[in-house]
C-alpha cells in the first residue's frame, strides 16, 4: 500500500530492512510529472533523507520558492535532453547539463528556482536532505557539481557514475553538507555490483528502470522498476551487499550516516520545532532569506 509506513524485517541482528516501496504518483500542470518517496513510509531507514521525487520536468513549474533547515538537491539523468536553469538568492544563475548535480544546503534559507529552458526535457532526482539541529542555521551554500567532473566505475556489465562521496574507493565531490554518498548508473541484465555497506550506514535504493535483486545480511530483496527500500546496517561490522540486475536496470544508490533527530517539516521548511518553523516562515516574509536576482 504505497504511502503508508511499513514494517521493518528484523529477520537479521545485523540489519534492519525496510519493505518494497512502490512511488507515489506526482504531477503539476502539464509540465511536470514524478514518482514520490517520502521518509514516513520506510519507518526512520531512509534518514537523513527526507523525500525523494523522481521526476520529469518539461515546462515551469513552481517559481521561485523558499526552503530552510535542509539540502535541495538535484541531479539530472545522463538522458535529460537540453538545459535546466537554476537560480537561487545566493547569487548564483547557471544551467545545468545533462548529467549535472546541484547540491544547496539551504540552512538558515534560501529563495530557488528551477526551470527547463524551453524545448527542455529534465529527467532526474530531487530529494531534500535533513541538517542536524547544530546546522540548520548556518550560512547558506552551494556546490554544482558538471557530469564531466564525476568519477565512473565501470566493470562487466556495470557503470556506475560516483556523484558524490566515495564508492568502492573512487571519490567524488564531497558535499557542503553532512558526509553522503550517492551513485547513480546501469547494469546489464545478469550483471553483479558488490559493495559493503559500513556499520551504521543507512542506504537507500531505487529502481528507475529494470529490475534488480538486493542481497544484503543474508536477506534478498527484489526491486522492479519504480520502487526503492531502505536499510541500516546495525552490525558493528561491515556487512557484504550484492546488486544483481534480472533485467537491464539503471539504479541509484544514496549512503548516509543517520541523524536520528526529531524534526517537523512544512512544505520547504525543515525545522527543530514549531517555533523554529514559524521563524523560518516570518524571516521568509519578511525577505530575511534574500531574493533573486
């Protein structure tokens, strides 16, 4: 029942597993479609990340917009097709390119906006990432990461681009944020990825396309293509993880320390607490969180 939360299977000491989520459908308008991942339905696994959509983008949508206490990011699918205009009120004003992250830790906030640039086709992630408490009133940053500056990891049968992070000893941009990892790309129909997943770390997968077997702790689980879980290695020890693709599959992977924090979110906004919520909303009216040039 895609929404609601689920039960974790705690079959392994090592390892807590969340159930098979299917995407929820998204859309705005005519322009804007997506699968959509909310962390209330993998039951605290998929912290630090608090959303996920999986979306194509083809006209203006949403204009420009306010986030606080978290990271927006996005990143664009290598088949996106033209440019993605990105503004926000730290004075940045750049398109991104088929297969480019941006990464903004909005903080103590941010105005935004994204758009396609006409003729555009944007297929790609955007997920918002919680900051820890002690964060969420920094200084606002951002970091643009161009597809031609990623590391690949290629092997039989895979390649995998590293985005951000580290995988499998290939490092990537690190963010401006809390340590993350996120790799993204395709494996053909048989081939095997493995990994190990740290103690402690939080993972997150997705199926874009395809259908992949996740082995992990001695567990096996099955993606088909729209549809993600999340776990958490509870073992003091690294723990082996095996990517079997059935069918041609292009996955995306995102590795995290969890922040185990308490939160409250409205819209954009991330925030400790109510009070600190109402401040971000009033610092927005009243144009604390800067405009757009």
């Amino acid at each position: 029942m895609t929404g609601q939360a689920r039960a974790v299977d705690r079959q392994s000491p090592a390892l807590e597993l969340s159930e098979t989520i299917e995407g929820s459908a998204l859309s705005s308008g005519s322009g804007f479609s997506a699968r959509g991942f909310r962390e209330r339905q993998f039951d605290g696994l998929m912290d630090p990340l608090i959303m996920v959509d999986h979306f194509v983008m083809t006209e203006p949508t949403f204009g420009p917009h306010p986030h606080a206490g978290m990271s927006a990011v996005s990143l664009l699918f290598e088949d996106s097709e033209g440019r993605f205009h990105n503004r926000d009120s730290l004075g940045n004003n750049l398109d991104l390119l088929p297969g480019d992250l941006y990464w903004l830790k909005a903080a103590s906030g941010v105005v935004h906006d994204e758009k396609p640039r006409p003729g555009a086709r944007t297929h790609g992630l955007q997920f918002f990432v919680n900051l820890p408490a002690r964060h969420k009133n920094d200084e606002p940053a951002a970091l643009h990461v161009p597809a031609a500056r990623m590391p690949v990891l290629e092997g039989e049968g895979y390649r995998l681009r590293v985005v951000l992070g580290e995988f499998d000893g290939v490092v990537g941009a690190r963010p401006p944020a809390l340590p993350l990892n996120l790799v993204e790309g395709r494996l053909s129909a048989g081939a095997t990825k493995d990994h190990s997943l740290h103690s402690g770390q939080s993972l997150w997968v997705y199926a874009v396309t395809g259908t992949l077997t996740l082995t992990v702790g001695g567990l096996s689980r099955t993606l088909s293509e729209g549809e993600s879980l999340a776990l958490l290695n509870t073992s003091p020890q690294a723990l082996p993880l095996a990517i079997q693709a059935d069918l041609d599959t292009h996955v995306v992977l995102i590795e995290a320390e969890p922040l185990r924090e308490c939160f409250v979110q409205k819209g954009p906004f991330v925030m400790s607490s109510l009070e600190d919520l109402a401040r971000a909303n009033r610092d927005y009216a009243n144009g604390l969180m800067g405009e757009l040039q």
